[in-house]
C-alpha cells in the first residue's frame, strides 16, 4: 500500500513540476513578445520538453517572421515611393513651369493667343499624363487596385486602345500592322488592366521607337514590335524597371513608369511581360494565363 502511495505522491509531483514549467515557459514568451520591438529578430526558444510546447513556438517564431518580413517589404515600398517621387519631380515641374511661362507670355502678347494656348494645352496633357502614370503606379505598389480577372477576349482592348491612341500615331506616322492566328483568343485577364497594358505600350513604341509598330498574337499570348529609334539602344533587362530610361537625355516624354506599370499589371493578372532586341527591332511579348482545357 505504501509503495502505491509513494508512487501516487511522485506522479502527482512530476505532473505539478510539468505544470509549473509549462507556465513559467508561457510566461517568459509572453514577456518576450511584450517587450521585444516588432523589428527585432529575436526568436523564442523552449526550455520546457514536450511536442505542444515545441510545436507552438515553431507556430510564434514563423508568424513572427512574417510579420517582420511584410514589415521590411512596406518599408522597402515605402522608400521607393519617396524614391519615385523625388525622381520625377523634374518631370512634373518641367510642363507646369511651361505652361506657367506661356501663361505669362500670353497676358504680355494677347496677339499669339491661339498659338500660346496651344501650348499651355500640351503642356498640361504631358502634366495630366504623369499624374496619372504616378497615381495608378503608387496604387499597384500599395496594393489598393484590385483587379477582377476573368475569362475574357484579349483582342477588343487592344482596338479600343488603338482608336484612342489614334492621333498619336498619326501625329508620329505609325501605321500599325495586326497579324493574328485568329480573333477569338482569350486568357485570364482583367479587362480595364489590359487596356492599360496595351496603351502603355502603344505609347511606348511612339515615345522611343524608331516610326513603326507591329502587334502579333497567338495563344495566350501577344508580342509588340517596333524599329529602335536613333541614340543609345535600351538594356531589355532593365527595361521594365521603374525610372529606366534607355536614354539619358530623358527628351521623349514620360516619368520612366510606363513599362513598370506594365509588368506590375501583367503580374497581378498572373502573367509575365518580357522584352527582347532582335536586330534593329524592340519585341515586348505578354503572357497570359491561358482558359482552362476543356
């Protein structure tokens, strides 16, 4: 009976020092996490035996980790927002100091009014344009444009594209050439998105290419083609970097966003954009992802 009784007092003591351990190992984690700065790459350690116990801390130290890289990353956004901002500063106070200056112009010598006001409205236009290229950038970097993607036909933004762009090319003397497999190609896409894609590029070949634009389309997939302009050719690998300029001079109009808007985009609508040069020519491809099987 006595052996039994022992037995019984050592049980229940085991289980009483389990207990306060377990508690102590609580405590010191809660403590930790109390006191520890969000920042900080400490992670918890269990002294206390046992699977829960281990299993909970592995489950602490991954959120914790989490939480300190989405920490890193709003940062790292937030830097190259600033960055941005400060990069294209000069682009923006470029067409609004002209057209303050033609304004001025204008009150001095009402005789050339109509020649003025036609360039106070371009410069405006070129201000509205890298405004505009700014806001939805700093949208996609901050995650507050949701895009609803569906099934949908890739060709239809592309000609509405086109038509809106149409002056443009004229103005540039771009005639572009459609060659597609067939007219019925689809992919996973959202449709405002795409024709966001579309215009970027359409601009793009106006802005830096050498007077032409060719646009080919197979299966999930669409290839932009245009001759390179004269001057520096641009690095392909760097071309859908935010800020690149494939020339220094910067003399053609823009902020540097317009193909990074591009690959955020195709991103977020689970595709990639890439670029390469073939001879004299600049190829920028899509890809989608394609309908499912059926």
């Amino acid at each position: 009976m006595l052996p039994a009784l022992v037995l019984t007092i050592l049980a229940l003591a085991l289980v009483l020092f389990l207990l306060y351990a377990y508690r102590r190992q609580m405590e010191e984690m809660a403590h930790i996490l109390e006191e520890t700065p969000a920042e900080s790459n400490l992670n918890l350690t269990v002294q206390a035996g046992g699977k829960p116990a281990r299993r909970l801390c592995r489950a602490v130290n991954a959120r914790l980790e989490k939480g300190r890289r989405l920490h890193q990353e709003a940062l790292q956004r937030e830097r190259e927002l600033k960055y941005t901002m400060a990069c294209i500063s000069h682009d923006i106070r470029t067409p609004l100091a002209g057209a303050i200056g033609y304004l001025q112009l204008l009150q001095e010598e009402p005789e050339h009014r109509e020649a003025y006001l036609a360039i106070i409205g371009k410069r405006l236009t070129e201000l509205d344009g890298l405004l505009d290229e700014l806001f939805l950038y700093t949208r996609l970097q901050s995650d507050l444009l949701p895009l609803q993607c569906q099934i949908s036909p890739l060709l239809p933004p592309l000609y509405e594209a086109l038509a809106q762009l149409y002056p443009q090319l004229e103005a540039a003397g771009i005639e572009p050439r459609l060659r597609f497999r067939r007219e019925d190609i689809a992919a996973w896409v959202d449709q405002e998105a795409l024709g966001r894609v579309y215009k970027n590029l359409i601009v793009n070949a106006i802005r830096h290419g050498g007077g032409g634009l060719a646009v080919t389309a197979g299966d999930s997939w669409l290839r932009f083609t245009n001759p390179l302009g004269a001057g520096p050719r641009p690095d392909p690998s760097r071309l859908f970097d935010r800020l690149y300029q494939g020339d220094p001079a910067r003399g053609s109009g823009g902020a540097g966003l317009g193909l990074a808007i591009v690959r955020e985009l195709m991103e977020q609508m689970e595709g990639t954009a890439s670029a390469r040069i073939e001879g004299s020519e600049l190829q920028i491809e899509l890809r989608f992802r394609p309908p499912p099987a059926d």
